[in-house]
C-alpha cells in the first residue's frame, strides 16, 4: 500500500480561498491524480492557520493574515463530497495544549498530524519572521527545534509528527550546527518512541532547498532502530505534487529494512505493507 495523508488542496497563497478549492471537482482532480499514481490511502490535512478557529489558539501576525476558513464547513465538506480521509496539519504551540485540544475534540478526524514551523515568534520556513535573522546559534535554534517537537509528540495531541527535521529545510541557506546531527535528533527519538506516534516520511524536502528527505537519513535510521511507526507522505499543495519522488522513497525505506507503514482511519492505527 502506499499513502498520502500529508495533502494540502490547495497553494499557500492567501487568495486561495475554500470556496475556490474545496470543492468535490477539486478534490476528485486528486483523487484521480492518485490513483493514476498508485496511491491508495489519500487524505488532505489543511493547515490549521487557514481557519477563524485558530484564532482560539495563537494571534500571531501571521496567522492572522491568514484565519479566515471555517473548520466545521472543511470537516463537512471532506466527509460529505469527498472520499478521502480527513485530517488536520495542527501546529503545536507550546504553552497552548489545552486550546489545541479544545479545537480537535468533538471533529471526527481520521488522523492529526502535528508540525512544528515556529519557535516562540519566530518562524523556521518562512522569510517573514524568519528565526535565522534572531541572531541566535544554529547550535540554540536546533536544540529548541527538537525539544519542542519532543515536546509535541508527548502532548497526546497527535498521530502522526510530520516533516520532523523541518528546521533543516534552507539547506546551505542557512547555518546548521558542527557537532553530529544526531545529539539532536536523539530527544525527538526518545519521545516518539514513549508517546508511540507516528512519524512522518516526507519526500517535500526533495523539492526545498534542503534537497533531501524529511527525516534525514541518519534521523531516520534511529527511528527504525527505536520501533517507531512511519507514515507515508508528500505535502502535495497542488495534484501534480502527490506522491512526489515516492519510488525513490519507498526504495529508501526497503533498504533500511521498513516493510510496513502506518494507516489511519478514524484515529485508529494499522499497520500496512509498503508496496
């Protein structure tokens, strides 16, 4: 089986609005893509900055620009005119747990896929608010990085833990630490493994300046190594992008010996053969 689950229906641009693109023609323009693709599983997980009820959350200037949706129409709309399975990209906040929590109880998500793009103020993949003119270390900036993303995976908030090196994302753009990548990774590792999330394989860094996959390969290895559960993804924002670069994925994860991903239907687990 392979899967998508990581799909936007849309660009980030804020003219994008749901009533241009959640739409069942929209939507069966994916589903067709898919299939064409050999991609069985397939769901979409807008972000959660895209609706008024983030607001409830976090007011960064950011976000603002951007909470306009309603969440309740898009979880109609994906059950109702679509068959595909309904998620949510809900960034963590730290400090706001409870208000994260307050917005997916009661909603009938299949799966939660938590991200980490910010840290404090300061965003990691955006030029706007960008953490890396803070005039911090890389060093500080990678630490912070993976303990908060720790942090989001023992929340109990979320199912799977999407692009869990996102900080790498600029590539040579940005500074990266000199010591071994893997003395960050390790606290992300530990708290995947105890809380027993799903960890994301993502195939969008292959179209970042990063030039790699989320995780890193040396990342991912410790994953396997600590048993945790993969998922299967592409952060297609556009058909044309599903199930990017997936057969040099899926020959990536053979060969470090994963034969099974994660599988998610109303935030219960399975687990698949990869094929």
């Amino acid at each position: 089986m392979l899967t998508d689950y990581h799909v936007h229906l849309r660009t980030d641009e804020r003219e994008n609005t749901a009533a241009r693109f959640f739409t069942a023609a929209n939507a069966e323009r994916y589903r067709e893509t898919a299939t064409e693709r050999g991609i069985e599983e397939l769901g979409v997980a807008e972000h959660i900055y895209r609706f008024a009820a983030a607001m409830e959350i976090w007011q960064h200037p950011f976000w603002r620009q951007y909470a306009h949706d309603d969440l309740d129409a898009y979880c109609g709309f994906v059950r109702e005119e679509t068959d595909l399975r309904l998620g949510i990209e809900m960034d963590f906040i730290p400090g706001r747990e409870d208000r994260i929590g307050t917005q997916l109880d009661g909603r009938d998500w299949d799966y939660v896929v938590g991200s980490v793009h910010f840290l404090r103020d300061h965003s990691l993949d955006t030029e706007d608010y960008s953490v890396w003119g803070a005039g911090e270390s890389a060093d500080k900036i990678w630490r912070r990085y993976f303990e908060t993303v720790a942090a989001s995976a023992t929340s109990g908030l979320y199912d799977i833990i999407g692009h869990p090196d996102l900080v790498k994302v600029w590539g040579a753009d940005a500074p990266r630490p000199d010591r071994d990548l893997r003395y960050f990774y390790e606290p992300a590792v530990e708290a995947f493994a105890e809380a027993g999330v799903a960890v994301e394989i993502s195939t969008a860094g292959w179209r970042k300046p990063v030039g790699e996959q989320y995780p890193a390969t040396a990342f991912l290895e410790m994953l396997i190594d600590a048993g945790c559960p993969l998922a299967l993804s592409s952060d297609a924002h556009e058909p044309d992008q599903l199930g990017y670069e997936y057969e040099r994925a899926v020959k990536l994860l053979q060969s470090l010996g994963v034969k099974e991903i994660a599988v998610f239907e109303r935030r219960a687990r399975r687990l698949e053969p990869l094929g």
